[in-house]
C-alpha cells in the first residue's frame, strides 16, 4: 500500500497524489529537490499553493524567507519571467537584479524535466497541484484517524465553526455511508469518528456506529453537541457499544448566556440539555472527553472552566480539550474575535496546571491550530497525532524555514496555519533547540495509509 502524507480511502478512482510524489516525478528530474544547488542559492524546501508551486531558497549569508512562484504558463498572468512552460515570480526580500538569472534557471529547469518526464505544466497542475472535489475521496487524517461526518447541517452555528468552509469525508447518503463502513478494514484504523455538522441529527447514526463497531473499529468517537442525547431513550441506544465507544460533547462555557453566545443560538435551555446528556453518560461510564473551543468571549473563563467540570463530573472525564479555534470558516469571518497563540497560552497554561494538581487529562490540540513550541513546557499537553518530519499535516500549514530550520520538535508538529501568520506574524515562534523530543511510541504515529476498498 502506497504511504501517503494525508492518506485517501478511496471511494472512486480520484485519490490525492502526495508531495513526495512530486518531488520524485517533477523535482528530482528537475534537480530542485530539498537540499539543491540553484544559481548559488541552496533550495530548503517546497510547498504546494493554490495551483502555485513554491520553491523556498535560502542565500549562503543565510538570508531566508525567498520563494520562487512557479504556474504553468499563462499570458496574461502577470509574472517577472516565463519560460516555455511556467510563469515565475517570487515573494520575499533579498530580490536583486542578477535574481533574474535564478528565475530563468528554475525555469530552464522545469521545462527540461517536463520534456524528460513528457509531462506538460498543466498537467502537472492537474496532477499536483488541484485538489480533488470533496466529494470525491475519503482522507484518513495523519494517526490514522477517520472522520465520517454524516451531515454537513447543524441545530447550532458556532461562531468559530469551520465546517462553513467545507468540510472533507462528508456521508450524507446513508446507503453510501452504510457500504463504506461494510467495506472497511475499520480494524486497521486508529480511530472512526462520527462527526458532522451534528451527528445526532441523522436517524441511522446508532446503525453506521455498528458498522463500524461490527467491522472490528478499535475505537469510536461520537462528536456531539450532546443537546439530543438528552431525550429520554437517546442515549441508551449507544451502550452496546460503550466498550470501544467514546463520546466527545461540545461545550464551551459554564453558563446559559456564554454558550448560547458561542454556539450562536437563542435557546437557553440548550446548555441544561447539554449538562444533562453528559451526566447520562457519566453515569452510563461512557468515555467522556469536553471539547471547549476558546475564542475572545470564553478566554478569561478557560482555566473556570476546566475547574467546573472537574467539580461536576470529576473521574468521569477521560479528558478535557481546550482547543484553539482554527482559522477557517466561521472564525475566520469573525477575526476580531481570534486570539494570539501567546494570549491563549496564559489561560490554557492555568488550566493545563489545574489538571496536573488534580489528575485530569487536559489538553490542547495543535490539529486546531497553536504547534508545540509556543508552550514549550507543556508539550505534554498536546494532543500529538501524527509524525510530521519535514512535512505538514496539511496544505494549509507551513512551518516557515526560517524560523523551524533545526527544530528538534518537528517530528511532532503538523505546522501553523497560513492564515494565522498572515495576521498575526511568526514572532511567537520558536526553533526548539534545547529539548529533544522526549521517548515516544512509534506506534501513535504511523503514517496513515491508503486503503483501497476494492482489495477488502
Ligand atoms: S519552531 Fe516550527 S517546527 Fe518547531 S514547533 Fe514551532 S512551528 Fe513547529
């Protein structure tokens, strides 16, 4: 089976090439591999943008920070050069007139593989630098992890919910969801996780859970906003599955008025709905984790927070995640609302304290967004789902070279989000150069796979 950086379970014949892939078809061939010598710039890495490539170079004085733009040929792009097949450009400071020369070079380069390979650059868009519809593939996340969101529709719209923005491995016909799960070698799979939207919506959520239950899934996780698993009845129609089945309820304050704020509905009755779904489980010893995504109106009462639910559900908590809202979606259109990874740091770290003294898993998770170095001493308290060596978890991070060159934590991070940094800078980052990377199971962070459903 292929390996892959963000791996597909294919539902067609469309599947996600990865970057080493086109480093081994394109950039190989075109000698600008990682590590290459180019017009006495040495090449560091490379990252796929929109339908841009992008070739990051570093100068023998160390200036970094300078990217080549390479797009397959158009005339009326604007451009600083062309050669038969790519339009270049570049970004960055440190652009001199003899920088002309390394243009046409990578350039010259490009073409040579292209005709070698005998690959066109629009096909090497096609192939490289599109991605798929959503529609057409199922991703296996970095840890192996699946996500099969049942619906994209929601009874809440939460002012940080990413999902507006589209969301991958969305099932919304049962009959394919169904034949998916018959399909899979669940067994082979971390974890599968049963999100929307709100899962809960959907009436044959309990039958697709045992699918997978049935098909061997080693752990399940339902992510709810827990409101309609509070009806008499609901709930119990999950504890056949309780041994291998773990609920995550969202929630995000500890009062009426906060949460209907966050979530982005009037109804205050929702929160004590929520409160009672999770007693229920408590009390049915399901595998409980709290999610609680902060933003600027429930950063002050994070560490409150994690204290409340302590106080309330105490042992019957597996853990409690403090995440971070992700710059997409719903929390990208309410920016003013987004925080500084170093203004969340103040607030998780009280929490991250409070669970040590009392013995409660609390976490952070770098999925959503902060990478482990802006709270170095708390490394502990992420939540590290894959092994990222040299690479991103997705291609809406980046580890910026000229920061993370030498980091000894980049095994473990899946990189920061583009966005992010072009609000708020790379200031807060730092190359982790005095702490290696404690002992760690090899097993937490295989590379996910790419499962081909015609050969289960
Ligand atoms: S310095 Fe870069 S590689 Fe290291 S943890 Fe921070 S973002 Fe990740």
């Amino acid at each position: 089976m292929a390996q892959y950086d963000r791996a597909i379970l294919a539902k067609t014949q469309g599947t996600l090439v990865s970057p080493q892939d086109l480093q081994a078809e394109l950039l190989e061939p075109a000698g600008l591999q990682p590590g290459a010598a180019v017009c006495g710039r040495q090449l560091l890495g490379f990252e796929t943008e929109g339908d841009y490539l992008r070739l990051d170079l570093v100068w023998p004085a160390g200036v970094s920070g300078f990217a080549v733009l390479a797009q397959p040929r158009k005339e009326d792009a604007a451009c600083f050069a062309h050669s038969d097949q790519w339009n270049l450009s570049y970004r960055g400071e440190g652009f001199a007139k003899g920088d002309a020369e390394l243009l046409a070079e990578i350039g010259r380069r490009l073409d040579a593989a292209c005709v070698a390979r005998s690959l066109t650059a629009q096909a090497v868009r096609e192939r490289f630098l599109t991605r798929p519809a959503l529609d057409t593939y199922l991703e296996i996340s970095p840890g192996k992890k699946l996500y099969i969101r049942v619906t994209n529709h929601c009874d809440e719209a939460c002012i940080f919910c990413n999902a507006t923005e589209g969301n991958a491995n969305v099932l919304e016909s049962k009959s394919d969801a169904e034949s998916i799960l018959r399909g899979m070698p669940a067994g082979e799979l971390a974890q599968v996780i049963f999100s929307g939207g709100e899962p809960t919506l959907v009436k044959s959520l309990p039958r697709l859970v045992k699918l997978a239950y049935d098909r061997g899934a080693r752990d399940i996780i339902l992510q709810t906003n827990g409101v309609a698993l509070a009806a008499p009845g609901e709930l119990e129609k999950y504890l056949p599955f309780r041994d291998r089945l773990g609920i995550g309820f969202s929630l995000h304050a500890t009062e009426p008025g906060l949460s209907a704020a966050m979530v982005d509905h009037p109804d205050l009755s929702r929160f004590p709905a929520k409160l009672r779904a999770i007693d229920l489980a408590v009390q049915h010893g399901f595998r409980i984790k709290l999610t609680c995504v902060v933003m600027r109106p429930n950063l002050a009462q994070a560490p409150e927070f994690v204290r409340w639910a302590w106080q309330r559900w105490g042992q019957g908590l597996a853990r409690v995640q403090l995440s971070y809202a992700m710059p997409r979606g719903n929390a990208w259109l309410n920016q003013h609302l987004l925080l500084r990874f170093d203004e969340s740091a103040v607030e998780f770290a009280k929490a991250f304290d409070f669970g040590r003294e009392v013995g409660l898993r609390v976490e952070t998770s770098q999925s959503a967004c902060p990478p482990p170095c802006v709270m170095p001493d708390y490394l502990d308290h992420f939540d590290l789902y894959g092994d990222f060596a040299g690479r991103v978890a997705d291609p809406e991070r980046v580890k910026p070279p000229e920061v993370c060159g030498g980091c000894q934590w980049d095994r473990v991070c899946g990189g920061v989000w583009r966005r992010y940094l072009e609000v708020y800078g790379a200031s807060e980052l730092r190359a982790v150069t005095d702490r290696p990377l404690p002992p760690m199971h090899l097993e937490d962070f295989l590379h996910a796979e790419v499962f081909d459903l015609g050969d289960t």
